[in-house]
C-alpha cells in the first residue's frame, strides 16, 4: 500500500543501528552527526506466525509475506524549522510518511558524544517536539491567513468550519502541545487531514538502552513515559546494540540461543515492526492455494471490494462476493475444502468489513 514509517531523533542516538536491523539496506552508522544525508528507505518484512502456520498447511510453491516501508530520516537539530542544518529537507521527508519512529538515547557511554553533552531523552524528545511544532504552528498561521478571509467576507461555510479546527490547532500549538492533542469531531478530523501537521502523525517512542535495561528498563526510560503518559502514542524498549548483534547471526537457532542468553523471547525488532504496523492502522488478511500465500496488507475498517482492489483494480470494480474463511477455523479443520465441508467458509457481500487474519477469495466479473 505504499505505507511509511520515518524513523527520527537526534544525532548519534542509534537510528541509522536501529534501521540496519530492520532492514537488508545499510545505512551509513557512524560517531557524528548527519552520518545519514539521504533518506534510506527499507522494506521490511513484517512477522506473522499465522502466515508461517498457513504455509505448513497448504505447502504452496511460493510464498509472499506482508511488508512495511521504514524511512531512516537525517538527524534533526535545533533550529529545523528555520532551516538550520539539514531541517527543510528532514521536515520534508516527515511530511512524506505515515507514522513517526522517534528514537531517544536511554543509555550512557562516554564513547559515543551526545550532541548536548549529556543523556536527557526527554529534553531530546522536547527539542525535536518543539521543531516540529513550530512547523505546524507557521502552517496552521498561514492557512489561517487564507481561510479567514474566505470564511468572513466569502461566506464560504467549509473555510468556517476549518476556521475553527485551526483555531484548536493554533491554540495547542502555541502552548507547546502537538496537534495529536487536539481533540477533534470525525468531520473536523476529515477537514484536518489537507493540513498534513507533522505532529498530528501516529508516533511511537522507542527508547533505545543498553544490554543491561533491555528487560526492566532504567530511570532514562521512567522519565520518558512519565513525560508521555498524557499524549496519544506508544513507548517501546530495545536494545539497538544487541539487535546489531543478533542480525549478524546466521542462522535461526543461533539467534535464538543469544535471546535465551539474554532472558528475551523475540528479537525488539520483530516487535517494533508489528507496533509500526499497528501504528499505521494496518491489518492482514491472506490468500491461499497451491500456487501462493500471501499476506495483504489493508486498513482496519475496510470493506471487502476495497480491499480486493489491493489485488487488481479489477477485482474492485467487478466484484461479485468474497468466499471468506476464519483463521482459526482454517487452522481447525485443516484445509479449505474441510472447511467447506464443516459449513465454516463465509460468503460476504459488498459491505461486509474485513476481518485481520481472514482468508479470502474473491468472485468478480470484468
């Protein structure tokens, strides 16, 4: 679905380490600031259990899982949003994405420099915060300019109701709060949406530590989510380092046995690219047969023509009915056709709402 996740902080707080793990394509990691100039883009594979279960059942002849889009965007610096350092364009590339990765440093090492000298995650969430603030504050300002104008002397009822949503919007920002603070109606959520506020997007707090926090954490972490409890977003924990480690084993088993060492079930990666996921508001459902089974990736809340134009437009235009197996019934009785034969395969219409994990097969006339 062309989907993204931009991966952000400030420099040498271990984003460029984090992406390498998430994806085949390196980014340059190195000990100073701006080591990554362009925007590396990775697509990663996203974890599903019920997509490896499905293969073992129907042993088809290829195999295509669901993937996700991880942008690794320059290091941000004070001043971004009066074009300081590599602002304009990392303030492009965030506007370009779906949903932030903000990477804060939770760890000490007096090897590696921090660009304020000392380790405070949550003044380093503050400063990237209060750069993309002031962005949206200058966007809401001129918007405002325009649409006041249309609103009082035009008459013109849609620019009112917008009027009002940047008034919200200019009100929280002015107080140092994101927009994703803004509570908002669906219709003025709908009119929001052309603004495209950088701290409106889904956001994902990942405190990076080292090997001795990975499971309980540290008083870096404690601070981070005592500073965040109030907002709209989700805290995570790895261990950049030891993912680096771990991505460099070859095969499972070796992996497996450094997680074991460590006291871990999973490897954070595998985590932070389900949470991405569900950031993104995304779910899975599957097809299935002796050729293929593939992952699909849709929105949650969409209907069944919708999200059979994910497969071929064509599929969307002319569609009939969705044949529709449960992911636990396929795994109860096996395989589609005892499915059949237990009366469990579904037959959906055009406004039937698909369902994460569903296996489906589409009826459509061209």
């Amino acid at each position: 679905m062309g989907l993204q996740c931009g991966i952000v902080g400030l420099p040498n707080v271990g984003k460029s380490t984090l992406f390498n793990c998430l994806s085949n394509a390196k980014a340059q990691a190195a000990n100073f600031p701006f080591c990554t100039i362009e925007p590396n883009v990775g697509v990663i594979t996203v974890p599903d259990d019920r997509l490896t279960k499905l293969v073992e059942l129907v042993k088809p002849q290829n195999v295509v899982p669901a993937t996700v889009e991880i942008v690794d965007i320059a290091g941000l610096v004070k001043g971004a949003s009066k074009g300081e350092g590599l602002g304009n364009k990392f303030l492009a590339n965030i506007r370009e994405t779906d949903a932030i990765i903000h990477v804060l440093r939770c760890f000490d090492d007096g090897n590696i420099v921090h660009v304020d000298g000392d380790i405070n995650p949550v003044r380093d969430k503050e400063t990237i915060d209060t750069e993309l603030q002031l962005k949206d504050l200058e966007t809401v300002l001129n918007r405002l300019q325009k649409d006041e104008k249309r609103a009082v002397t035009g008459g013109d009822a849609t620019a009112k109701r917008l009027v009002e949503v940047l008034y919200l919007y200019r009100n929280a920002l002015e107080k140092g709060l994101s927009a994703r603070t803004v509570e908002l109606t669906e219709p003025q959520q709908e009119l929001a949406k052309d603004l495209q506020l950088l701290t409106n997007k889904p956001i994902l707090y990942v405190c990076n530590v080292d090997e001795a926090s990975v499971r309980t954490g540290n008083k870096y972490v404690d601070a981070l989510k005592e500073a965040v409890k109030d907002e709209n977003a989700e805290v995570m924990v790895i261990g950049a380092a030891i993912e680096a480690e771990i991505a460099e084993l070859e095969t499972y088993e070796e992996k497996q046995l450094f997680l074991e060492d460590l006291g871990l079930e999973e490897a954070g990666v595998n985590k932070l690219i389900r949470t991405a996921y569900k950031l993104l508001n995304l779910q899975t459902y599957f097809t299935a047969g002796p050729k293929e089974v593939r992952a699909w990736t849709f929105r949650k809340g969409m209907k069944a023509p919708q999200t059979a134009g994910i497969i071929h437009s064509d599929f969307e235009k002319g569609f009939i009915r969705a044949e529709v197996i449960k992911y636990d019934d396929y795994m109860k009785y096996g395989s589609e056709a005892a499915v059949k034969e237990a009366g469990k395969m579904g037959v959906e219409g055009k406004d039937y709402v698909v369902q994460d994990g569903d296996v489906m097969h589409f009826r459509f006339n061209v």
